[in-house]
C-alpha cells in the first residue's frame, strides 16, 4: 500500500517539529532568547569575554545585549539569530577562532548603542574632537569589557557574586 503523498508530508513536518523541538529543549534554547549574560557565556571560548565584562565598570549597567544587539524587536532578534547560527556553524565545523573579533557590522551595532546610552556626552564632546569618524571604543576599550587578559582559565559563575575558575 502507498502512502499518499499529503499523509507523507504530515509525517515529515511533525517529525521535524518534534526533532527541532527536542533539539530546542535538548539545548534550552530559550535562554539565548533572554537577556541574561550566562547565557552568551555557556561556550567556553567566551569565558575571557565574560569575565573582562563581569570585573569590567559596564556590568552594572548594561548586559551583552545592551551594547551587542540592536534594541528593536525585529533587529535583536534578526542579528541574535546570525549570531548563534555563525556560533553554531564556527562549533560544528571547528572553525573556533583563538580571539574573537566583532565583525564590521557588529561594530556598528556597539558604536549605535554607545551613542544610544551617553547620548549628551558624545554630542558635548563630539563639538570639540575632530576624531568623529572613529568608534567610541576606538578610545574607550576597557570601559565595558576592563583591562584584556584578566584571565585565560575557564570559569563558572557559582552564584551572582563569586567566579570558580577550573584548571583543564
């Protein structure tokens, strides 16, 4: 007996639905959709980032999200959606780079929201610094993230106050 070809699309689709559904669970994919940074640092090749960030003068106003992904519904979750496919890509084919550089567009995205946030500041220094073609970071580098190299070791948040590190 054939199966007829609506009745082999129907059990092709809810196989897929229930296979992305598992995978979703599988990888608690709905933390990524949030704002809380734990969730960037679950790759291990971001533990340096988070820690700079954590010990880092931004971590008590802003999270990745705030100064990483645009602020529009749409837009967040467009660029949030790249991301973690490129991530997911970078891991699957490993191709995981030794230090991790923001490419040109997400440049933008951090210079529009540095502007986003210190709005007044950048218009009262912009009228007197001819450097306007250059991003904020460009002089400003550690003010989000603190001083590089703070550590190489990965780390575990234990609670909101204390980082374990652990030797490999």
């Amino acid at each position: 007996m054939k199966f007829p070809s609506v009745l082999l699309f129907i059990v092709v689709f809810v196989s897929l639905i229930i296979v992305a559904g598992l995978g979703m669970n599988v990888t608690n994919f709905t933390a990524y959709l949030g704002n809380n940074p734990e969730a960037c640092n679950n790759c291990h090749v971001m533990d340096s980032v988070y820690l700079s960030w954590y010990h880092g003068s931004h971590r008590l106003w802003a999270v990745c999200n705030d100064c990483h992904t645009p602020h529009e519904f749409i837009p967040k979750y467009y660029i949030k959606a790249l991301s973690g496919y490129n991530h997911v890509s970078a891991f699957l084919l490993g191709d995981i780079p030794v230090a991790i550089r923001a490419k040109e567009s997400s440049k933008k995205i951090v210079q529009d929201n540095c502007i986003r946030c210190h709005e007044n500041t950048v218009d009262a220094v912009s009228a007197s610094h001819s450097d306007a073609g250059r991003y904020c970071y460009d002089c400003h580098r550690s003010v989000a993230h603190g001083e590089r190299g703070i550590t190489i070791q990965p780390a575990v948040v234990t609670d909101k106050h204390s980082i374990l590190f652990i030797d490999k």
